[in-house]
C-alpha cells in the first residue's frame, strides 16, 4: 500500500512538472523539494533497505549525480532537467534498485529511446536534401575525422591506462564519456602544439600497442566509436539546428529565452557595429568565452535576463542592429520524457535493451 501510494504522489507530481515545463519551459525547484521530501519519507519507512544496502545506495546517487551533470555540461539539456533526473534517479523503488544493476543508466536509457525515436523522426522529416548534405559534410569532414581519430587512438588510449592504476576498468560507458568531455575541450582549446602532441600520442601507441592496432578488430572499433560520436554530436546538432529554432522579433524577446544566435560587438576604426552569429554549441564552455566572443547578453542555460533584453533592445532603438529579429531554441520537454522513463524503469525494474534481450 505505501508503495502504491509513493508511486502515485510521483506521478501526480510529475504531471504538474510535466505541466510547467512544456507550457514555460521551465522547472520549479519548490517542486523537485517535494520530491525529494517525498523520497525522504519513503526512505525512512525503509530505512532498514538503506542501512543494508549502503554501498549500492550511494552508487545509484553518485552515478545520478555524475550522469545529470554530464549531460548538461555537454548541452544535451538544461540545469533544470539536470537536477530532475537526479532527484528521480534517488526516488526509484526499492524493487528496482534491487534488481537494476545500474538504475541511474537505466533511468537514462528508457527516458531517452522515446525521445530519441521522436526527436530524431522530426528531425528527419521535417529536414530537406540540402540540409542533410551540409549537415554530413559538416560532421565528416576529413580534418575533423582525422583530429579526433589521433585523439582516440593516442590520447584517450593513455588516459584510459590511468584508469586502470586507480584500480578502475574501463568499459564502453566510460570510454564514450571521456570522448565528449575530451573533444568539447579540444574543439575549443585546439592549437598546432596541442595537434603535433595528440599525433606524437597516437604514434606512441601505435609503437606500444602494434600486436592489438593492426587488426580488423581493432578497426572495426575505432572507426565506430568515430562514427557515433560525429553523428550524434556534430551531424544530428547541425541537422537540429533549423528544427529546433525560430525567430523571434527583438521587441518580442522574453526572459528565459535560449538564444540559438548570439549578438557580437565589433569594434574598428572607432565604429562599433553588432552582427549575429549561430551558436550551435550553446553550452557552459561558451559562458566560460563569452566575453573573448564579445557577446553581449548571457550565454548561460538559463537564457536572456532581463538586463540582457533591456540592452539588446535599448542598442536597437539606437538603431545599431541591422536586423529586427534572432533565432532562439525552441524548448524540448525533458520533464515529460524524463517522468515517463521514470515509470517504465519502475515497470520493467530495468530497461529496455536488457528487457529486449530477454525476449529476443
């Protein structure tokens, strides 16, 4: 009966967050206290599960934790869904916490197979020949393949040798993860040292590790990892770009608002002009360089403030922006995709590969 009535409070919850989010796109975090207050409860109704299960507990929250802030940092959502994910991934039931082997990773996956299934459909039907070209062109570009094929092949391939001297050993899950967070440095650091040094790694190991490189094995692997990161992360974002944007005139600007096109200042010979440019990756390392771009509004996931409406509008009255509109991101409603994986790892106590393959 507790049970019963803990799911249903979630769920009742849920709707309302679902509710806020596709209507402000926003994520109140008044509500994701009662959450956890929710949580809390239930937790010390079994409070004899957690003083058992202990080490598994809080290896649930440290993976939440680390997979919430991981998916923000590289911009798949905001903070607000960020902290949603955590907070549910604490809540998950007893049943499935005991059989789930990782229930954080599993949250994820059911969370994201329906979103992926939609958002991808979308995006390919509403997308033209033309777009798609530029698109593949832009992912796979010979400089881009070559770059980070070096950074696999030489870099990460050290750095996963780390992981082994803290006794820990690398999968897949950690592999991937290490890409993104590598790669979302490089594209923003990369200089010619840094690209002499990464070739310097990847020749290294090419001479340590020679027996394991030159087989079909070994290709097989690297060039699919290279294939699915340039997908995911430059081809569907580039693809995306048009779907998920619309223009909005400057004097129609509301607070909260995610700005897909950044206005820059230039300055020369003493006349300053602004111009817009796309910001495709619109993401914590853009805050770190907004003032190098000149941008002159917040770049950070919680969009325009105020301040930043008043002063892109007040630079327009001046007449000093040659355009009267930009392109904001339309939002995506991860609360609702989030509340529904949410439920189907509650139902399936796993997720839905493991399940599959039960029945396969």
């Amino acid at each position: 009966m507790i049970e019963i009535i803990y799911i249903l409070s979630i769920l009742l919850l849920g709707i309302v967050i679902s509710f806020y989010d596709w209507k402000r796109g926003i994520i109140k975090n008044r509500l994701l206290l009662i959450l956890l207050l929710i949580g809390i409860l239930y937790y010390s109704y079994n409070f004899s599960f957690i003083v058992s299960n202990t080490p598994s507990f809080l290896w649930n929250i440290f993976w939440a934790v680390f997979i919430g802030i991981f998916m923000w940092f590289i911009d798949i959502w905001p903070s607000g869904d960020a902290k949603l994910f955590i907070v549910l991934s604490m809540l998950l039931p007893i049943g499935v916490l005991l059989t789930s082997g990782s229930p954080a990773m599993d949250f994820l996956i059911n969370a994201f197979l329906p979103l992926f299934v939609v958002y991808l459909s979308t995006i390919l039907i509403k997308a033209n020949r033309k777009e798609v070209k530029e698109a593949l062109k832009f992912a796979f570009s010979p400089y881009r393949i070559f770059l980070i094929f070096i950074v696999v092949l030489g870099f990460l391939w050290f750095v996963m040798k780390g992981f082994t001297l803290f006794g820990v050993q690398p999968n897949v899950f950690i592999f991937v993860i290490m890409l993104f967070l590598v790669m979302d440095f490089v594209n923003r650091f990369l200089t010619f040292r840094l690209e002499i040094l990464y070739t310097i790694l990847a020749v290294l190991r090419i001479i340590l590790d020679f027996r394991n490189i030159f087989t079909v094995h070994f290709a097989f692997e690297i060039f699919s990892i290279i294939f699915v990161y340039l997908f995911f992360r430059f081809f569907i974002l580039r693809l995306a770009f048009r779907v998920n944007t619309k223009g909005v005139k400057i004097d129609d600007l509301e607070e909260g608002m995610r700005p897909a096109e950044g206005i820059m200042k230039k300055q020369g010979n003493n006349i300053i002009t602004y111009e817009k440019i796309k910001l495709f990756h619109f993401d914590y390392m853009d805050f770190l360089f907004q003032k190098k771009k000149k941008i002159i509004h917040s770049m950070s996931d919680d969009g325009l403030t105020s301040g930043d409406i008043k002063k892109i509008k007040y630079i327009k009255s001046k007449g000093k922006l040659p355009f009267d509109e930009i392109l904001v991101h339309k939002a995506i409603p991860f609360a609702t995709f989030l509340m529904i994986g949410f439920f189907i790892t509650i139902l399936l106590e796993g997720n839905f590969i493991t399940t599959l393959k039960i029945f396969l």
